[in-house]
C-alpha cells in the first residue's frame, strides 16, 4: 500500500500495514513511542508519514541489534 503524504489511517488500516492484528495493533498504540492521535475516547488515527518513519525508526533499532555478520 503506497501511502500518500497527508492522509491519516485508522486502527484497522495499520493493523493491514503492519501484518498484525487489531487487537494488536490497539496495544501497540499504547506505546509512548507510538505516533497516535487520539481523536476522542473511541477513535485513534495515524497520521501516514507518522507511521512510515517509526517504522523506519523500528528498522533501524532491529538492525543495530544484529551482528557484525548480520545474523
């Protein structure tokens, strides 16, 4: 999915992004480093750069945790 500067995503549609699922992806929300916007007490939204760049973020973190051989 190519995502478009600007456009913000649901629950569900990161949960489709990330391979998980929406309970999940609720948890993960929760998370201080998790870029959500909470629109209200029942709905949450991702800004779509927002979540491009944790991702990128989180790739980042996982391959300093590999070794020098890359495994």
């Amino acid at each position: 999915m190519a995502l478009s500067r600007g456009s913000t995503l649901s629950m569900r549609q990161c949960a489709d992004i990330l391979g998980i699922s929406l309970p999940t992806m609720y948890k993960l929300s929760n998370r201080p480093d998790f870029p959500v916007i909470a629109v209200s007490s029942r709905r949450k939204i991702v800004r779509a750069e927002s979540l491009e760049r944790w991702m990128d973020e989180q790739e980042k973190k996982s391959m300093g945790c590999m070794d020098t051989d890359g495994f």
